[in-house]
C-alpha cells in the first residue's frame, strides 16, 4: 500500500485514461502537461508500476492500469457524492434538469408539470425530450427518464409514482355498433387501430371480477406507432382501440369517445421515475420527482 494517498493523482490520471492525452487532460482540468505528466509519474512510483504506455502519438493504459483506473472510477465517484451531500441541506434546486418521457404521457401529464415546475424553481431549467422509445441515460446525459408500463432494465434504479388501467374505446361515431356488445369475442368482427408501438397490440387479455377471463385477437385496420395519432384515428371514427387511462379520460368525460366494455377490465401498468445508478440525486432532480408524487 502506498504510504501516502493523493485523491488529486487519481484524477489526474483518470482524466488521462480518459481523453488518452496529457495535454487534453490538463485542459479539462484546468492545469499544465507538465503538472498532470508529473503527478502520473509520482502516482506510478508510489505503486511500483507502470499505468500507462506512452507513445508520440497517444497515451493508453497497461492491463494494471485499466484495471486501477475502473478502481478510481469509483472512489472519486464516491468522494464527490460525499461533497455533494454535505451541501445538500443548503442546496436549493437549480441547473438545468434533462429528462426524456414517452409522448403521450409527456403531452397529457408532465408538460404542465414542468411548468409548474420552472414556475415554482426559476433558478431551473428544464430540458424535456418527448421520445416514445427507451432512451439510454447514460450515455444521453439525461438525468431522469420517465417509463411507462412495465420495466425490462434491471440496471437502472427505478421509483414506482403511479399506475395507469387500458381502456378499450370508440368514437362517438360507433355508439350503435358498440352499445349492443357483451363479450370481448365480439370485437374481434369490428375494425381496430393497432399501436404499433406496443409488443402485441392484437392480442388483449380481459377480466371480469376474480374468475372471469377471456382474450381476443382483435384485426387491425389501422397501425399507427404513435398514441396520439392512434386517439386521432378513434376520433375520427376509424375503429377501436384501447388507450391509456391519462389520454382517454378526458375524451369520455367530453363524449367524444365511448368506454366500450367498461364492465370488463384490461391489464394496468405502472409508472416509473428512472435513475442512472448514483447514490446522490441533484436538488432539482429530488425536486422535480417529489412534485410528481
């Protein structure tokens, strides 16, 4: 073990590992070649052994060094977190908050909240993208992803803020053709919108009470890959579909669209706040889930 620890060597060669260049590294951290080269060689000799290879062109690390490198990865991790902790309590939420949402779920629900939000916090900004498809928040910087569903990526940290049921649903256009219909077998004759941003958006699984099940393959005459142009399509009286509670809703309560089976009840889905892995969130981050919730 080295007599003496230097979290500062760490991070000198950690950004060296990184940009794979002394003199990029001493940009990004504010220092001189000669510094950063200086303390990686008294690091070395404090390990008795050689992290890097250096060559005219481009630094890279030796197998010992790649290994010592994920190692510091962490420990500076960790010390930072501990710095950002300690300010916690006197940290008032600011900075700019990145966070990606499904569309749908986006438009109906957290719009306004990030409104309220900036309204509420206006040392924050927010920088929202609205994409259906799973967006990998390490590597996009994001710093929170909003899911709506069912999780598949056991990596991320997740916090459950709700839950949301499926609604089957018509225009106002087919109240005869669905006001006579009893069974989810039926449907399978009427022309459906199909979301082909689901997995199975044919195949629906209905319950009645606690025994009572039946599925139904219904037959897309419309497949649309986004919510929003699935509603439109219903609207417009093109079939049926089935919705999320937080889009149809408001639809039914106006009659523009018809609860079709309301006695029979499809699968609900959880949402969830979504994390990169870190034991510390940013003030605006905590922030911005505890007005969710």
């Amino acid at each position: 073990m080295a007599k003496h620890m230097n979290l500062n060597r760490l991070a000198y060669f950690t950004a060296v590992v990184e940009t794979q260049s002394f003199t990029a590294a001493a940009a990004r951290l504010g220092t001189t070649k000669a510094v950063v080269s200086q303390q990686v060689a008294r690091l070395e000799e404090e390990l008795g052994t050689s992290l890097l290879i250096r060559t005219t062109r481009h630094v890279r690390a030796t197998e010992t060094g790649m290994g010592f490198y994920a190692r510091c990865v962490i420990i500076l991790r960790e010390a930072e977190d501990a710095f950002d902790a300690m300010a916690e309590g006197a940290t008032l939420p600011s900075g700019i908050l990145r966070l990606t949402v499904p569309f749908d779920y986006g438009i109906s629900v957290i719009v306004p909240k990030v409104a309220a939000f900036t309204a509420r916090y206006p040392g924050c900004e927010v920088d929202l993208s609205l994409k259906d498809e799973a967006v990998d928040l390490i590597s996009g910087h994001i710093d929170m992803a909003i899911r709506v569903g069912w999780l598949t990526d056991s990596s991320l940290q997740a916090r459950r803020i709700g839950a949301f049921k499926q609604i089957l649903v018509a225009g106002s256009q087919m109240a005869l053709v669905v006001s006579g219909l009893k069974s989810p077998e039926a449907l399978e004759a009427l022309p459906f919108i199909a979301n082909g941003a689901l997995r199975h958006p044919l195949q629906w699984s209905f319950s009645r009470g606690e025994i009572d099940r039946k599925s139904a393959r219904l037959h897309a005459a419309i497949t649309i890959d986004a919510t929003l142009a699935v509603l439109a399509a219903v609207r417009a009286g093109a079939g049926l579909s089935v919705l999320p509670d937080y889009v149809a809703n408001p639809m039914i309560a106006s009659g523009e669209l018809i609860h079709v089976l309301p006695e029979w009840e499809l699968p609900s889905g959880g949402i969830f706040v979504v994390f990169p892995a870190a034991r510390y969130r940013p003030a605006n981050v905590r922030a911005f889930v505890d007005m969710l919730l």
